[in-house]
C-alpha cells in the first residue's frame, strides 16, 4: 500500500500505524497550510492530562499560504519549554531514557520551516522505531490521488476519524484513565521496543 499524508509535528499514532503499514509515504507539498490541524501542533499524556504541544508559526490570515513556505516563529523559546514538558511527563516513563538522546537534537536545534521540522521529527521516529520505509513528494497538489491511499484528512484533529486503537500502559492512566491516539512520542516512550508490533497490529479505516 503507498499512502499520501501530510507531514505533522511528531505525527498520531493513527498516522504511524499507516505509515509503519505502508509500502511507501508520499507527502503532500503543495497544500495550503490551515490552523487548527497537527501541521504544528502534537498532543501527550501530561500529569493533568491530555497536553498540547504547539509549534509558533508565522502565518498571514490574508494571503493563502503553501504549507512548505510557513517560516517557525522564533520569538518564544518554544523547544526548551516542549522539552520540559516531555521530561515532566515521561522522565518515569520505562524508555525515555532510551530514546532521549535521539530525540533531544529536535529540541535545541532551530529550524527555519515548520514543514522541514516535521520531516526532521518524522525521519528521527522513524530511527527510533527501527522502521524503514521509502518517502516521495509529490510535484503538484493531488487532487484526486492515483494509486494512492488517501489518509491525509488525518492531520486534521477536527475531521479525525474515530479509530479504534488497542490500549497500552501509559503513565498517567491511573489518574486520568486510558487516553488514545496521542503523538507517536507517548507510544514510543510507554512501549519503546514494542512500538513498532504495536502498530502493525493496528488497524485503520
């Protein structure tokens, strides 16, 4: 199966069982970039609960604007602050430790586009989960995408649809209960080697 999706800020874990499924992942360049979607935003498990984390991006509501041309904001120390969120939610997680000097580089080194930073965090997950997996572009925005499964609308939170996703152990689901379809980080960190069974054993729509 070869999928087309949007690159997302360290993509659900709906959008990894797809992609650790898949045969090949082409990402579209050619959208226009929309708020309100996981373009710039990922969500954890952090000791009050579900926890945003977003990315500050420079985007003009007057002038449509390609996805691959919206600039990150610098103005806000975001990466430090989204570190230490991670740590605070996971430092007692069973692979944090594991994985954190893989994944701290993403962090403390800027990026100029929010796009290039998501292929950053994606090619990273993808060493983390041992998970090799051919990547395309495409040229020209696919309208009606030939020979590809379409699982774009997935990095949209408002049109997700509802999957049925097996429970793991996270490590505040005593206090709040079992939440689902967080960032691929929450599996990662909870299940570690095992992440990557996980997903394959997944099913989507």
């Amino acid at each position: 199966m070869n999928i087309l999706l949007h690159p997302t800020y360290f993509p659900s874990i709906a959008q990894f069982v797809a992609i650790a499924q898949a045969d090949s992942v082409t990402f579209e360049m050619f959208d226009n970039f929309q708020k309100q979607t996981y373009r710039n935003r990922s969500y954890i498990y952090g000791a009050n609960g579900k926890l945003k984390l977003s990315v500050p991006v420079i985007h003009t509501h007057k002038e449509r604007q390609l996805y691959k041309d919206v600039k990150i904001s610098d103005t806000e120390k975001w990466q430090l602050i989204q570190w230490k969120s991670l740590e605070s939610a996971y430092k007692t997680s069973p692979f944090f430790e594991f994985y954190e000097d893989e994944l701290k580089p993403l962090f403390t080194t800027p990026s100029a586009s929010i796009f290039d930073h998501n292929i950053k965090c994606f090619q990273v997950i993808l060493d983390c989960l041992q998970l090799d997996v051919p990547v395309k572009y495409t040229s020209e925005y696919e309208k009606s995408p030939v020979g590809l499964k379409d699982y774009r609308a997935l990095a949209n939170a408002r049109q997700e649809q509802q999957l049925t996703l097996e429970s793991y152990t996270q490590v505040f689901s005593i206090k709040h209960g079992y939440i689902s379809n967080l960032s691929i980080l929450d599996l990662l960190f909870n299940e570690g080697t095992n992440a990557l069974s996980y997903l394959e054993a997944q099913q989507l729509p």
